[in-house]
C-alpha cells in the first residue's frame, strides 16, 4: 500500500497514505513498531512533540528572511525543488536543558501558540499588504486581493477548432477538480506564482505596453443565424462587405489587437468617413475627439503636444470645408485654448466674431473665456464685451426688422429667437454685474431695458430720438418700475407733457394780467446780474488761479490732517505698509460681516432729489458712497434696445422675477439656453432647488445609515429676512405694473400673489387668520370679474395655506360662472378643474374613493369630462356618470392627439390630459392613468416633446403620480419612466429627486451611484452632480468618496467656473472634514476659476480666517481692487469703530 524509495544512503523511506505531516529522513521508533497500515506519522507521533516544535518555531522575520535568501539562490536549485514534491520533516526537540521560567513561560502562552500552530505550516507571501493603484473588479466581487481567494482562469480557445477545444475543456475541468479536492495548499505555491496578479511589476508593464494585444470575443454570425432562422436581413446589398468585416474581425479575434493597431484602423477609418462625407460634422467632431482619448494614452508632454497639433489641423481642415458651421468652429477655438497664450487666444475669438457677430454660442462662449483668464480678468474689460455682445445681437435683430417692414410680413420664428437669446444675453450681463458685487447697476439694467421695451410710448421714433427722449425720462425724478409710484415711462411722458402744457397756460395767463414788456424786463435784469456775476468770477479766477488752488488744497487737506491725528490716536500709522495696518485676522473677520451686510442691504439705486445727469454736475455734494449706487444714463445707455415681439416681452419679464428670487411658475422647459446658463452661474442655491435638496434629504434621512448634513446646510440661506422683505415689495410693485399690459397672464397673477405673501408674512411677526395675499386678490379680482385663471390661482394659495372650505368656495363661484363668460375665456375651464381637483388630491389624507376629498376629485372631473354644466359637490358621483365622463374624455383626448402629432401644444390641452389621467387614477387604477400618458407621449416626436414645456410639466405629473403608487409596483415599472425623462429633460431637478426616492430602498447604493456617474458622464450639469453630493452627504458616505466626486465635476472644462460648486467644495472641507488647510487649497483655485464672484472672494474672509494670515487677507482685498470687484466698505472704518 506504500512506496518505500531508497535516499542516498542506502535507507528507505517510508511514505504514508495520508501525508498531512511528511516524514523526517530520521523517524522516530514508534513508527517502525506499529503495523504497517498505520505508518503514517500522523497515526504514531507523540502530540507533545508538536508542542515543543511550535514553542521552538522561528519568527515570522526569520521565516521572511529565510524565504528571501532562498529566493537569491542559484536557478539551479529552485527548478529541482519545484520539479520534486516539497517534504516536511516533523521538528524534534533540541537537545539540552531548559530553565524552569522558560518551560513556564512556554506553559503560559499555549494556547496562544496553538492558534497560530496551522499558520506556520504555510507559506506566506513576501509582503503583508500590497498598494492598490488601479481598480480591479475581483477586488469587489471577492472582497479580498490575496491570490487564493480570486479564481484563475484561462481564456477558452474553443474557435480554433474541435479537437484543441475539447483539450481544453478537459484540462480546465482537471484543474476545477484538482482545486476542490482536499490537498495541501502549499503544493499549488509553484503554480500559484505563475499565474501573477496585476499589482506585479511584470504584469503591469505588459498591460501598458501599446503593442500588447488583445482578444476581442464576438459572437459568431452562425449561431445567431441558426437560432433565428425566420430573421430576414433588411440590408441584403451589404452582405458582401459585412461578410469582409466579420472576416477581419474573425481574424482580429484569433490574432488579438494592440493598442497601436486600434489607433491605426480608427484613423483609417476617420480617413475614409471625412474623405467620402467631408461635410459630415459629426464625423470631423469624432475625428477630433478620438485624438483626446489617443493624447490620454501618451505619457510624455511632447507626444502629447503633437497629438493636439494634429487635432488641430484636423478641426482646421473641417472647418475649411465648412466655413458656416458653429460646432466645429467653437471646437477650434478650444482646442486653440490648449495651445495658445492668453493674448493670442483672444485675438483668435476677435477675428472669428467679427465674421460671425450675430452667433449668440459665440459669444457666450468667448465670454466666458473672458471672464476665467484670471490674469486678464478685470470688470470694465467684461464689461465692454458685453455691450459689444449686445450691439452685435441687437443690430442682427434690427436688419431682420427692416427686412421684415419692407416686405410687410408678420413676425417669423427666426427673429423672436433672436430676440429672445438678446434677453437672454442681457440678463446674463445683470448676473456678471451682481455677482461682482455692482447689484444697484444690475437693478437700474433690468428697469431701463423693461422701461425702454415694454412701457415705451407708442410714437413712431428712430432709435436715436427714443434714446434721447429716454434719457430725459431717466434723468428725470420719474419713478421708476418697482418703486412706489410707478406708472411707466409712456404714461410718465403723457403727464409731463400734460403738466408742460398746464404751466405754459399759467405763464400766458400771468403775462396777460402784468404785462408782458414789464415781465420780459426784469427777467432780462436778471440775465444781466447773473451774466455780470459770471464774468466777475471768471475773471477773479484768471487773476488769482494758483491761491484758489492753493485755498482748495489748504481746505482738502485739513479733514486729512485730521484724520491722520485721529488714526495716530488710535495706534494706527497710515504710511505703514498694507500688512502692518491690521494686527489680527479678527479685524478682517468684523470686515467681512460688514461687507457682506452692505451687500445684503444695497440693491436698489439711490434716487436724488433734482438728480443730475453727469458726475461733474454733482460736485461736492455727493460722497463717494452715495456716487457708486448712484446710476447714470451712462451707465446704461450702451445696453438698451427695442423688443417687438410679445415672447421676448414676456420673456424679460420672467428671467426678471426669478432673478430677484420670486416663485414663478415654468414658462419653458429645461432644455433651453436660459436655463443652463442660470444653473452654471449660480452662486448659492436658489427656492426650488434647496426644497428638491431638502426632500431628497427628507427621504434619506428615514435610512438608518442617514447623516445629519445636507448639502442645502452647507451654504444657508440665500438671503436675509429683510433683504427679501424689500426684494419682494419691489417685485409686487413692478408686477402690478407689468400686469397692465399683459392682463390675465395666470403666471404673473401667480406670482404677484406669492410675492404679496412673503412680504406680508415677513413685516408681520404675529400670526394672521387670513391668508396674506387675500387683500390684494380680492383688489385684483374687483378690477377684472371676469379672470377664471385669476379666481384659481386665489383659491390654490388659499389651499395652500390651509383655508380649504374658502378655497372650494373660490373655485365653485369661478366653475359656475362659466356658461355666461365669451367662448375665449371658457377654453381656460380646463386648467380651474385641473387645479381643483388637484387640490383636493393633496388635501386628501387617506387614498381611494372613502375618502371626502378622492370623492370631490372625482366629482369636479366627471363634469370636466361630460361636459355638463358645473354643480356644488353633494354626494358621491354615480356609476353612470363615471362612464359618460369617461366616454368624454376619450372623445377629447382623439382630438388632442390629432392637434400634438402636428407639433402644436399649449396649457389647456395638457390640462385636459392631465386630468384624464387623474380620472382613470382615481376610478379605475394606475394602469389606466399609465397609458392615457404613455400613448399621448407617444403622439409626439421626442425631439419636439423636449422642447415643449407644457408636456415637461405633465411628465413631471406623471412622475408624482408614480410616486404615489410606488409601493404598489416593482422597481421595473418605476424605473423605465424614470430614465427616459431624464433622456428628454437631463436637467428637471424633479426627476433626479424622484430618481433618489424611489431607487433609495429599491436599489444598492453602489447601483445608484452608478446611476449618479453615469448620467454625469452623458450630461454633465451642476444639477446632477448637486444630487450626487447630496446623496452622499445625506447617507453619510466616505470622505474621500466625496472629494472624489467634487473633483471630477470641477475637472471638466463646463463646470470649471461653476461658483456653487467650489462654495460647496470649500463648505464642506471645512465644517464637516474640518480640513482647514484642504480648504485653503480649495480656496486658491476657486478665485483663480471664478474670479468675478465676490461672495467667492468673501468666503476667504469669513470662513478660512483661522488659516489665511493678516498679510494673505490684505494682498487678496488689494487683489480683489485690481479686478474691479466692489467693495463698499473700507478697512479704516472698521479700524475706528473698533477704536
């Protein structure tokens, strides 16, 4: 049953059948006595024995040095140990005697020896640990990186053919069950070291070579075919050349492809696409692109430069055969900013506007250019670009308007977009100039332009007499619009004119009663006094130049004198250097809190009596402080222009109230320019995004993995109480007055209404019974009866206050009073029984038809879909009138779908919609409700439907009802909505909330942060990466997880200028990784990305005092001066307050 080999000397060797301890070349005597069935030495040694040899065991150090100096042995040596089977020998005891403190401290530690007994018998690796430095998926799916616990496999080369095939299956299934069966680990150390992993040097190198090749498995075209015999190929005339693809690719398969090769067949085949398509942009723009992913793969900067040397002359070469196209163009112009300086960059941008000036992408893409050279940036330089942008854009529109006149045509799609980016711009120069911290400029732009475009008096005037007729109105005492008594320029100049003519009648009169020759004597008298008392100073002033001069410099230089005595008073030496005037950052701190309150506090240009229409008129008069939130027609006149259209009017209007922070309801979808450009530009969070960053918040906070933080704690609170008390007083004046000429615009109502509301609620500090906006509804509905829309928007701010009895009131005096109203007003029935009945559904505490509010639902859209006249809830709808309005509501939704397929879609049709799927949701089912939307989407082109705001506004609804029903239905029916609206509308921050809701408790974390990454990559935006943080903050994730993320989203060239980003970066550094010096890192490159933000620069000062010195917060406010950024307050005045 064993084997006995023969050693060297003569003696045999006795080989046991279970060789869990190999044999010695000198066994021990009670191995020869026992039978010969029981020579095993694990059957016949004495345990003590193996106590012994484990107290005598050497060190980990020493089996580590010993295993190194095997390693340095001759090659020789390890190939006859690795081709013979490795043998343990058992460990006898040393000879000679021990202490008796030795065998009891032996004694003592047993069991701890015992426990390790099973380690020592295998080998170790060299080292305990190994730096993980590039991402390996075994790491994650078998959760360790030790060699043994990853399975190794080789590739199955089955294709090659049978026979090689099935030696290979056959070796792959010797080695599984060589591996399962029970066997000593230590005899797979040889083979185990062959199959290396990828932190090895070796193997690293290999794995970066370019010429290394890889296989590409491909499902053969055979089996596909075999298995779909019924499939006919639609492009039968290609076969031929599919059949030379496959064939190459076959080839590539077998033979594996390197690095090199894939560069070489890409770049043929870009060569081909350009050469048979060369006006093919997308084809050049991914020609382009493929040089970005090669560069990437360059490890030295000169290879590198070369690789965007030819991406260059590939763009350059591209837009030589398409001379008309912006892509291409604005892809040039970037890859330019790799290579070139500043100063030849921006000659670059010059050249190419001045040939496509009316190009709004260009220039705002060169503005932003502009405004990131942090070594060129300054505020006047900006801008003067603007205004140049705004020339360029208005004189576009103003050639289209003349082309337009001459032939007597009505206003095209073409120039009301045209018209509309021009707003678009305009606002974007208001932005720039508030975030610098010129608010009073940006205020005084929004009331010029709104004045000169919407309240302009109806006189057929050149642009030049009406920007002389404007600045007399603007010079003028005239209030302006958002300030008390405003009534608009047009209505302004009707009463000038009406005083004019009332003065000129009193003087006639007058002249009439006196005597016109006596009253023409004294006033010549007195031109004569005045005249002599001119020449007399001027002739004074020729005389004695240089003593008044020095009268004025004596008088000038008193108040400095005392000022300096006062200073040195105070300890202060005003010719000391800038960092020797403050001695403590705390200074700095009260400075900062200073600042940002006059920020805070000054928004509205001052308004003069008798104000003056240039600074040298002035005089003395003025102090500085009152001349910089003094505005001039100056100021302004560079940026004004006229709008025609109603679209670009309103569009003014809107982008107004939301930029002073007023609820407005969406008038466009998230697809459009203005609204990229306002989430880019953010500087903190705005309403609607901190309540979607609250709840996502809310939501998480359920998990019991939840984090106090959240990302909307990190920056507080847009603005204070009694900056939005003034901000909403001023928007509910210039509301009103904007409603005159866009009467019953629902939006506006809205939004008048909620403004009414923030303000009253804010002067008040006790609670009132009635809701705040009531007075003014009630002034508003007095003046107009006949506004349905008006009658519900009262009555949802009634619902949303709590009044539900008044609000029901409201809606059932407006739905009753239809039949009497003109056919006009009575298509906007649809959008009052939509708001009512969703009132009642959020009023509802319970779900289903049990309770009062889901029955008065039901009743308000069963007149909706029958059509019959409306009655006062009383009772529960009937069976059969559920069926006529369900009948009805089929009829209207045909004709609706007819009207959509033609790309035609307004509020009243989406209402109708809306309400049919709430219908179906509350008398039959989700199912239904499910696919009333999903085949009226369908009606719809996508294209169209993502730039249609109505149907974004639906989705949304579609969205929310889901919601309601999420744990009635699996992950699949949920999710599948979920990401094509985020494919038609990838920055609606309601999908992303709804996306982290329901895919919180449905979904891995891991899972959803892949969601997270992968959208970015596809969209990046500030709003997806907003929910990624949060998510992270709110479930409490890893540091380094998050700065990972805040990397990579400041990383791309889009979000590099993102100021609520690097806010949020510094933000987080320091109140929740309390890393003050991480953050002033952060800080440095943030002013270096932004440097036009002020409330960036103020960061510095208020949150990073504990690691900027004196000297580093003096040389960032003289930096902040070299920019031009406004700063209203001066070190010196804190300096003597604290005196």
């Amino acid at each position: 049953m064993s084997k006995t080999p023969e050693n060297g000397d003569g003696e045999s060797i006795t080989t046991g059948l279970f060789p869990i301890f190999p044999t010695s070349a000198n066994p021990v005597s009670a191995i020869s006595t026992a039978p010969q069935w029981l020579r095993n030495a694990s059957f016949t040694t004495d345990l003590s024995v193996i106590d012994a040899a484990a107290s005598t065991a050497p060190s980990l150090s020493d089996v580590e040095a010993s295993e190194e100096d095997d390693e340095e042995g001759d090659a020789s040596k390890n190939n006859s140990e690795a081709a013979h089977r490795r043998v343990y020998d058992l460990v006898e005891e040393e000879e000679g005697s021990e202490s008796d403190d030795d065998k009891g401290k032996k004694k003592r530690d047993k069991k701890k020896k015992r426990k390790r007994d099973s380690d020592e018998y295998y080998t170790k690796p060299a080292k305990d640990y190994y730096l993980d430095t590039r991402p390996d998926p075994d790491n994650l799916a078998y959760g360790s990186i030790y060699r043994m616990n990853v399975p190794r496999y080789k590739l199955d080369y089955s294709q090659r053919g049978p026979v090689l095939g099935s030696m290979k299956l056959y070796l792959r299934n010797r080695r599984s069950s060589m591996l399962e069966a029970e066997i000593d680990v230590n005899s797979l150390d040889g083979k185990a070291k062959s199959d290396h992993r990828y932190w090895y040097a070796k193997h690293a190198a290999m794995e970066r070579n370019k010429n290394f090749r890889r296989i590409r498995l491909t499902a053969s075209r055979e089996a596909v075919d075999s298995s779909f015999d019924h499939f006919i190929p639609l492009e039968e005339s290609e076969d031929v050349q599919e059949s030379e693809e496959e064939d190459a690719l076959a080839k590539e398969s077998v033979m594996g492809t390197s690095w090199e090769d894939e560069v070489l067949n890409k770049t043929r085949e870009f060569n081909r696409q350009t050469r048979e398509r060369p006006h093919d942009e997308k084809a050049w723009l991914a020609f382009a692109d493929f040089q970005d992913k090669v560069s990437s793969m360059q490890s030295q900067k000169g290879v590198r430069l070369q690789t965007l040397e030819k991406k260059i002359s590939i763009l350059e070469k591209a837009f030589e055969l398409n001379p008309d196209s912006e892509e291409l163009l604005l892809a040039l112009l970037r890859a330019y900013r790799s290579r070139d300086s500043a100063d030849v960059l921006i000659s670059r941008w010059e050249k190419a506007l001045m040939q496509n000036s009316a190009s709004y992408k260009l220039w705002r893409e060169f503005l932003r250019v502009v405004q990131g050279e942090f070594s060129r940036f300054k505020v006047s330089e900006v801008r003067k670009m603007y205004s140049y942008a705004i020339q360029a854009l208005f004189s576009a529109c103003s050639k289209r308007h003349r082309q337009m006149d001459a032939t007597s045509e009505p206003l095209d799609s073409a120039l009301i977009q045209q018209e509309l980016v021009l707003v678009d711009m305009l606002v974007g120069l208001c932005r720039f100039e508030w975030q610098a911290g010129y608010r009073e400029l940006a205020t005084a732009l929004f009331q010029a332009e709104m004045e000169y475009s919407i309240f302009s008096p109806s006189l057929l005037l050149s642009e030049q007499s009406k920007l002389r007729l404007f600045e007399h109105f603007w010079s003028s005492n005239g209030a302006r619009v958002g300030e008390e008594g405003a009534f608009g320029w047009s209505l302004w100049l009707e009463k000038e004119e009406e005083h004019r003519q009332k003065m000129l009648k009193e003087e006639s009169s007058d002249d009439n009663e006196v005597g016109g020759w006596t009253g023409w004597t004294e006033q010549l008298s007195d031109r004569k006094e005045d005249s002599s008392i001119a020449s007399a100073n001027t002739g004074e002033g020729d005389i004695d130049r240089e003593g008044l001069d020095e009268e004025m410099e004596d008088e000038n230089g008193m108040p400095e004198d005392d000022t300096e005595a006062m200073l040195k008073l105070l300890g202060i030496d005003v010719n000391a250097a800038a960092s020797d005037e403050v001695k403590d950052t705390s200074t700095w701190v009260k400075w900062f809190e200073e600042e940002n309150s006059r920020d805070q506090n000054q928004w509205m240009p001052t308004r003069k009596a008798g104000e003056f229409s240039s600074v040298d008129e002035m005089g003395e008069r003025e102090d500085e402080e009152q001349l910089s939130s003094l505005v001039l027609y100056e100021d302004i006149n560079g940026y004004l222009f006229s709008l025609r259209s109603n679209e670009a009017r309103l569009s003014l209007v809107y982008q107004f109230i939301d930029f002073f922070g007023a609820h407005i309801s969406p008038w466009t979808t998230s697809n459009n320019l203005w609204w990229s450009e306002k989430i880019s530009s953010l500087e903190t969070l705005s309403d609607s995004m901190l309540e979607n960053l609250r709840n996502v918040h809310e939501s998480l906070s359920k998990s019991d993995s939840a984090n106090d933080f959240s990302l909307g704690s990190l920056l507080g609170g847009s603005n204070d109480i009694s900056m939005r008390t003034e901000m909403m007083k001023f928007l509910r004046n210039a509301i009103l007055l904007c409603l005159n000429v866009f009467p019953r615009n629902y939006i506006l109502e809205e939004a008048v209404l909620v403004a009414e509301e923030l303000f009253v609620t804010n002067m008040k500090t006790c609670e009132v019974a009635t809701t705040p906006c009531q007075a003014l509804a009630k002034r508003l509905l007095k003046s107009d009866r006949q506004d349905l829309l008006l009658c519900g928007v009262y009555a949802q701010r009634e619902a949303a206050s709590g009044n539900m009895k008044h609000a029901r009131r409201i809606f059932d005096m407006a739905l009753t009073s239809i039949c009497g109203l003109p056919k006009e007003l009575q298509d906007n029935a649809p959008l009052l029984y939509l708001w009512y009945a969703e009132s009642e559904v959020a009023n509802s505490s319970g779900s289903g038809l049990e309770t009062e509010s889901s029955s008065r639902a039901m009743h308000i859209l069963c007149y909706m879909g029958s059509g019959l006249a409306y009655v006062p809830y009383t009772s529960q709808p009937s069976s059969m009138q559920i069926l006529r309005a369900r009948q009805g509501f089929r009829e209207k939704l045909k004709k609706i779908q007819s009207i959509w397929s033609h790309g035609v879609t307004d509020d009243q049709t989406a209402a109708v919609v809306c309400s049919a799927a709430l219908f179906e949701e509350l008398t039959n089912d989700l199912s239904g409700a499910v696919e009333i939307l999903e085949h009226m989407f369908s009606s719809v082109l996508p294209g169209r439907r993502s730039q249609s705001h109505q149907l974004e506004i639906l989705f949304n609804n579609y969205v929310r009802m889901l919601q309601r029903h999420q744990d009635d239905l699996t992950l699949s029916k949920l999710w599948k909505p979920i990401s094509e609206g985020m494919q038609l509308y990838p920055l609606n921050p309601e999908l992303y909330r709804a996306l982290v809701d329901i895919c919180n408790h449905r979904m891995t974390s891991h899972r959803l942060r892949m969601v997270f990454d992968d959208y970015s990559r596809k969209n990046p935006s500030v709003v997806v990466w907003l929910f990624a943080l949060s998510y992270e903050l709110s479930r409490g994730g890893s540091l380094h997880r998050i700065r990972g993320l805040f990397e990579r989203a400041l990383a791309q060239d889009t979000l590099n200028s993102s100021v609520i980003l690097w806010r949020c970066y510094i933000a987080y550094e320091i109140d929740i990784a309390h890393n003050p010096s991480a953050a002033r890192r952060i800080y440095f490159r943030a002013i270096n990305a932004c440097p036009w933000s002020k409330k960036l620069w103020l960061d510095g000062f208020g949150k990073l005092s504990t690691v900027l010195s004196v000297k580093e917060m003096s040389d960032l406010q003289e930096v902040m001066r070299d920019k031009e950024l406004n700063i209203r307050t001066d070190i010196y005045e804190i300096l003597l307050l604290q005196g």
